[in-house]
C-alpha cells in the first residue's frame, strides 16, 4: 500500500507540491461532502434500496427490520477527517515513538508473563510467535483495552459508505458482513462500538475478518472478541496464519543498492506486495545480507529511521502477513520493533 518511489533532485520538488495541491483539493472535497450531508439515512437514497434489496434478496434479512435499524444510524461525520489523516502516515521516526517507549514494553512484558501459558498454546496450534500475538494487541488496545472505541460501530460503517466515497465499495460489503455477524453471533448491532475506521474487539477486527478469521477456541459455541483470552489470541494467530505466517522465518533485513539502474528503480516502485526471489534482486542490484536465501522471495519498502534519514530493507513473508493487518509497512515494522523489545 505504502510506496516509496525514487525521484531525481530535479523533479522532487515539482511532485511534491502538485502531491499537497492535490492531496488538499482531495481533503476540502471530502469534508464538504460530509458537512453538507444529512444527519441520518435517507433510505429513499438509490444507494440504500440498492443495499437493502441485496440485503433482502441474497441474505434472507427483512425489509421492514433493516429499516428500523438503518433508520437509528446517526452519521459521525468527524471520522472523515481522521480517515484523511491516518497515524501511520507520519514519518516512521515519529510514528515510533507513539507505541516504541517505556510503559508499553513494560505493560506488554507483563502481559506476556500474564498469558504466557495460554498464548504458548496458541503457538503451538498455529505457529504464530507469542510476542508477534501480544505486539498487535498491544498497538491495537493497549494489551487489550480497546478505549479507542468511541463510536457505534454501525454509525460509523454507515458513516463511511455514504460520506466518504473513496471508500464507499469497502464499507458497503462490511456493512453487509456486520449484518451477518451480529445475525450469527446474536448480537444487538448498536451494542458494538469500534475505532474510527469500524474495527471492534480487542483485536479490531473489521467485520468481514470477523466473520472469515475470529476463532471459537474456548469452544463455548460463540466468537468473543471482547471478554474470551483464548477467542482473542486464536483469531490474532488464525488471520496471520492465514496469511503466510510461517513460525521461525524471516521478517525483514537491511538491503543496500550496488547498482542503481533503471530496472532496479522500477522494481522498487513497484510497491511491497510485489515479491521478487532474493537472486534475482541480488541479480538487478541490491545487497541483501545473509541469512536470507535465492529462492526466497523478497519485496522492499524505503523507512525513515532518523529525520532526513532513508534506509531501504527486504520484506519477507511473515512481514507481509502482519501488513494484511494493516496495510502499513511502519505499522508492521512498529509490530515487529515493539515484539523484540517484549523478550529481550
């Protein structure tokens, strides 16, 4: 998601301000947009009859009953700002520290001691390594205090999917997963609060990773996000594992350029979902340390360790499982700081 193109000296400068006129031009839009728009549902709107008869038609929901809950959604139009301007957006020097200090690795190695026993199972089923399990939630609710849920999660939802148009196609199908969910789990749809962005429970699942991830390892015939140690971790573990996480393996490593081409720079701008073996990229011009080996594939994201600092380092897989949590190299890199700092 995040790249880190190499531009010349020469043109930098002109990127850049046409990069804030438009990024501006993009912010002032979509603010007025959500100013200006109603307070609540109007359910005459094409895009709700449009929603409510897939709801109806493919999910077996009632008209009449999503009616009496779309109509109880009071839009947070405050939330398109912070979707503008999201955390892991600042440099990584910055963003850091927010989560890189003293009381988070001691409330994080307490944590650990906590739920040593409980989380070494989960380990044990999944592969996924305690401390990587304790980092994200650690970054996500502060070990498991999700106080950053301040809004309804359906208000917010809603508030995404007809406000913020950039983001409309996403929030349509997780208002549809919310449903479902709160169907199958039984649960009353405005008893969930969630972060500004729609994720819930400790975790901040999302609703479709709700649905597609989170585990019932206690096994008491239901999902708890919210009060369930061995639901939390399990579904943590499930969704990395999923993802490629392979226990043991590589995360990431320094690389360096030797020879700086022009197929080089356009593999580099490619962005970090696009993998290349290590051979190949050792073949093209970039340096990477051992212990990573040729057949292994590779990707690689630009950091700013240091302000006016830029250092360039080879992604693996298990890095990039922890990017499908959030699709932000500082993100992971903060996970993976934050993990080694929880054992040293």
């Amino acid at each position: 998601m995040r790249m880190h193109p190499h531009f010349s000296k020469q043109i930098r400068p002109i990127f850049i301000s046409i990069f804030i006129f438009l990024s501006f031009g993009s912010l002032s839009v979509n603010s007025i947009h959500a100013a200006e728009g109603p307070e609540r549902i109007p359910l005459e709107h094409p895009k709700y009859q449009a929603l409510i008869k897939e709801l109806t038609e493919k999910h077996n929901f009632k008209a009449d009953e999503l009616k009496a809950i779309f109509k109880q959604v009071v839009f947070k139009k405050d939330i398109i700002d912070k979707f503008n301007r999201p955390a892991e957006h600042l440099p990584f020097h910055r963003y850091r520290k927010i989560f890189i200090k003293k009381d988070m690795i001691e409330k994080g190695r307490a944590y650990l001691a906590e739920h040593d026993k409980l989380l070494s199972e989960v380990e044990a089923v999944y592969g996924v390594e305690k401390e990587i399990i304790a980092s994200i939630l650690g970054v996500e609710t502060r070990f498991g205090k999700p106080g950053i849920e301040r809004y309804r999660a359906f208000d917010v939802l809603n508030t995404a999917f007809f406000l913020y148009p950039r983001r409309e196609k996403f929030y349509r199908g997780e208002i549809i997963s919310f449903l479902k969910l709160t169907r199958k789990e039984k649960l009353e749809p405005f008893s969930i609060n969630s972060s500004y962005a729609g994720a819930f429970g400790v975790p901040q699942f999302i609703p479709s990773s709700f649905l597609r991830y989170a585990v019932d390892f206690d096994k008491d015939g239901k999902v708890d996000l919210w009060n369930s140690k061995k639901d939390i971790f399990a579904s943590v573990a499930n969704y990395l594992k999923h993802f490629g996480w392979k226990k043991n393996t590589l995360l990431y490593l320094p690389a360096q350029i030797y020879n700086d081409s022009p197929q080089l720079k356009k593999m580099l701008n490619r962005g970090f979902r696009k993998t290349i073996s290590v051979a190949e990229a050792i073949k093209m011009g970039v340096e990477i340390p051992y212990p990573a080996k040729g057949d292994t594939l590779t990707s690689f994201s630009y950091f700013e360790p240091n302000p006016n600092e830029k250092e360039l380092i080879a992604l693996f897989g298990n890095f990039r499982a922890i990017t499908r949590y959030n699709t932000s190299v500082h993100y992971a890199l903060v996970i993976v700081h934050l993990s080694r700092r929880l054992v040293l």
